[in-house]
C-alpha cells in the first residue's frame, strides 16, 4: 500500500517544515509516502467561501484516481487512540487498497464534491490547529501507527 497526503498551500514555518521532513523520512522506512502540496488559490478574497471550497475540491479531486481509497481529516470525522489508527492502517493494508490518500482541506473545509468522493473521514481531535501543524501530526501519527503494527519502542502505554 501507498499513502499519500495532499494538503492546500505550503508550509511557511521553517521548524514545522524541518519535522515533517523528518518523520517523512521515517515514515519511509515503513511504507512509500508522498506529500503532495497544492498551492494556494490566487485572489480568494474575490470568492465566497462556497466558491473557495469548489475550486480547492477540484483542484484536490485532480490528484486521486478512481482507485485511491480517500480519507479526509475533518472535524466531524471518525476519532481513533494512536493504537486503534494502527489497526485502522492495518485493516486498510489487509483490504488490498493499493494508495491511501489522506486530505487536509483548506480554511473552510471541503466541497459538498470532495465529501460524495470520500471512503471516509477521520478527525485528530476536537480542538482546532492550524493546517500546517495537521501536516505534522498526520505523518506523525502515520509513523506512529506503524512502529505499533511493528511493536517497536516508539509508542508507549
């Protein structure tokens, strides 16, 4: 299986940028990942919301194909313990999916598109962050969930 994130607009923080290549590279040593960022959309203060959502979902739905399982990360989304996203992961390894894309949406969420598309939803927490840390946490967790599957001494009870 392969992950992918996809993610909208870059990451400006250098020492944010700094971590989420680090756990990248770890993160590598278990399973391919990629990180696909999709740049910011020009002059959003000339569109309402619903038009920002439209243009960011089609510009997120032109990175899946027909055969990726899609996972976005939303607020309203499954909540899972570090230990119960490992068995997540791993239920989606044994279902033979070959990409598993996970989305971090822009400011104001996805499109009513992107939703109609999605296999799923997942939220980290109920508390809101920023999306350039969620880049973090989400490969964290990624990493995290497997150094589980392998019982490796990275996560602790």
């Amino acid at each position: 299986m392969n992950i992918k994130l996809i993610a909208i607009g870059k990451t400006d923080n250098k020492n944010l940028q700094t971590l989420i290549e680090e756990y990248t590279k770890r993160l590598s040593f278990y399973i391919k990942f990629d990180l696909e960022i999709i740049p910011d959309i020009k002059n959003v203060k000339n569109l309402s919301e619903a038009q920002q959502k439209e243009k960011e979902g089609e510009l997120i739905l032109s990175k899946i194909s027909a055969t990726d399982n899609l996972i976005l990360l939303d607020e309203n989304g499954k909540t899972f313990s570090s230990i119960g996203f490992s068995e997540f992961l791993q239920k989606k390894m044994n279902a033979g999916i070959k990409t598993l894309v996970f989305v971090i949406g822009g400011p104001y969420g996805f499109s009513e598109t992107v939703y109609q598309k999605a296999n799923g939803k997942v939220s980290l927490s109920e508390m809101t962050f920023s999306h350039q840390m969620v880049r973090l946490f989400v490969i964290e967790q990624l990493y995290r969930g497997f150094t589980i599957l392998k019982n490796e001494p990275y996560h602790h009870q």
